[in-house]
C-alpha cells in the first residue's frame, strides 16, 4: 500500500484542511471527503485505500489534496459565486 508523500503546499499557501481525493480511472468517476486535519486526512486515506484493496480495485487513486475555505476574491470584485454574481457565468 503505497500512500501520498507530503502535501505540496507552499508554506505560505496554508490550507484550511485536506480533503482525500478518490478517482476510478476505470469508470473515470471521483469523490472527496473531508475537509480534516493533515493527519486525519492521511488517516482517512489510508482506510480508503484498504478497503478498494481488499475490494480487489487496485487501480483506483488515492490522494490527498489542500482545501481552501471559500472568501471573497478581490480580483472577481467580490462576486458572491453562489449567488450567481456577475463573474459566475465566465468560469
């Protein structure tokens, strides 16, 4: 069982938690959980990686990955993306 080496998140990019990317490149479908704390994510990766193991499903990717919290963005001129602002339709 091979899991993901260090987060490579720049140290002045913190991440407000990591969620565990699942992706099947069989069916091409993905899923995430979390967000958690490092650990608890590579923790949570791990379980996930033992049950796709023993589900025989070897090929299905595993990783850990940053999250960031939604904020305002200054250069969107602080569109609020859910509410569909004036920016949302370009993306």
């Amino acid at each position: 069982m091979t899991l993901p080496g260090p987060c490579p998140c720049d140290e002045d990019d913190l991440a407000d938690g990591f969620v565990v990317l699942v992706v099947d490149p069989v069916t091409g479908r993905g899923d995430c959980y979390g967000p958690y704390p490092e650990a608890q994510a590579r923790g949570q990766a791990q379980w996930r990686r033992l049950e796709f193991d023993v589900a025989d499903l070897p090929d299905v990717l595993i990783g850990i990955v940053p999250w960031h919290a939604e904020r305002p963005r200054e250069d969107l001129g602080g569109a609020d993306v859910e509410s569909g602002g004036p920016d949302s339709s370009s993306w």
